[in-house]
C-alpha cells in the first residue's frame, strides 16, 4: 500500500513470486470512470473508491494467499480490507513528495496515473504506521531489499512496526 509512485505493483510482485503467491494489481480493478477521472487529473473520491474496495475484498476472501497491490490510503479503507481477510497484513511503502513526483512524472508516457493528482495522494494518506499487522519499507531502498525487508518483517519473530 502506498501512493502513486511509491513502488506497489514492482514491491508486490517482487513479494509474490519470493512467497510462490498470485500478485493481484489492485488498480486493474477500478472502474473504467475512475480510470478516466485519474487520467483526467481529477482525485478519487471515497464513493468512486468504495465499490473497487469491495471487488479487492471479494478477492482477497476468496483467493487468499495473494498478494495484492492497493493505495488503500485512509484506515477505513484498509479496515473494509481486514473485514473482509482479517489475516490482511500491509506493507507500507513510506515515500516522500519529492520522489514519489518525481516517478510518476518518469512513468507518465506509459501510465494513466496524471502526475497533478501526486499532492492528492498525499493529503489522503492516512499513516498506517502503529496499526496492527502494518510492516513498513522504505521507497528509497533498491527493489530487492524492500522485499527482502518486508519478508523479514512479515515473519512472527519480527512483529514489529518499523526497523531502524
Ligand atoms: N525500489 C525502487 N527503486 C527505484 N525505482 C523504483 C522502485 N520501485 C519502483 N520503482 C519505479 O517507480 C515507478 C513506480 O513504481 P510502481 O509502478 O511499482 O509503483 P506503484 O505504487 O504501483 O504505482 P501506481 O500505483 O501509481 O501504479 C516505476 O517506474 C518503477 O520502476
Ligand atoms: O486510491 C487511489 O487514489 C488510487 O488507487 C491511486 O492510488 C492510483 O490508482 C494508483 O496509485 C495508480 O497510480
């Protein structure tokens, strides 16, 4: 989970292929009016977000072991996901403005994502950090070690938020 840009689609498959897990890309599911809106430069609201919370949920109850790739951006977001698969665990990609801008802007030729909605991300964020079952890598690390660290952080003898 994260912001656009921070890393979910390259950090969820890189996960799922190390645990043997389906990846689900979670933005393959919004609907095609929200696609539009983003491509548009126009923020989701929590109405257009609720419907495609519902289909990830559905998922995850159904498929579970995924890994799946979500914003899931505001705490009642992420709860209508533990409703749903309350073993959920999240992997927070913490990224600052300056990056996170500085990818989508480098991506926007082959992405539908506009780089005007990057400060809306950010105003939606709802730090999950201090939830329960909420692990957090760092963007700035290269791909291989963010999976390496969630995978470590993930394990029951690592129960805990962050890692210095
Ligand atoms: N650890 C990393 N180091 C350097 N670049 C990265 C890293 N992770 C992802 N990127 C690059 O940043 C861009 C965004 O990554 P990615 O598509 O995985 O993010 P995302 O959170 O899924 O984005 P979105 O949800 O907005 O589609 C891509 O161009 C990707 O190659
Ligand atoms: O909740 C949201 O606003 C969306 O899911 C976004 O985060 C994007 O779909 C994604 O990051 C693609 O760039």
């Amino acid at each position: 989970m994260g912001v656009a840009g921070c890393g979910k689609t390259s950090v969820g498959q890189g996960l799922a292929t190390a645990l043997g897990w389906v990846f689900i890309e979670g933005d393959a599911h919004h609907s095609p009016a929200s696609i539009a809106k983003m491509q548009a430069g126009q923020a989701l609201t929590d109405e257009d977000r609720w419907g495609w919370l519902e289909r990830l949920g559905q998922m995850l109850a159904d498929q579970a072991p995924v890994v799946l790739s979500c914003s899931a951006l505001k705490r009642a977001y992420r709860d209508r996901l533990r409703l749903a698969c309350p073993a959920l665990r999240f992997v927070f990609i913490d990224i600052d403005k300056a990056l996170a801008l500085q990818r989508v802007a480098d991506r926007a030729d082959r992405h539908f994502f506009s780089a005007s909605l990057v400060d809306s991300q950010f105003t939606t964020l709802e730090s999950p950090i201090g939830e329960p079952g909420v692990v957090t890598v760092p963007a700035t690390l290269a791909l291989s070690a963010q999976v390496e660290r969630a995978l470590d952080l993930l394990t029951p003898r690592n129960n805990q938020e962050t890692r210095p």
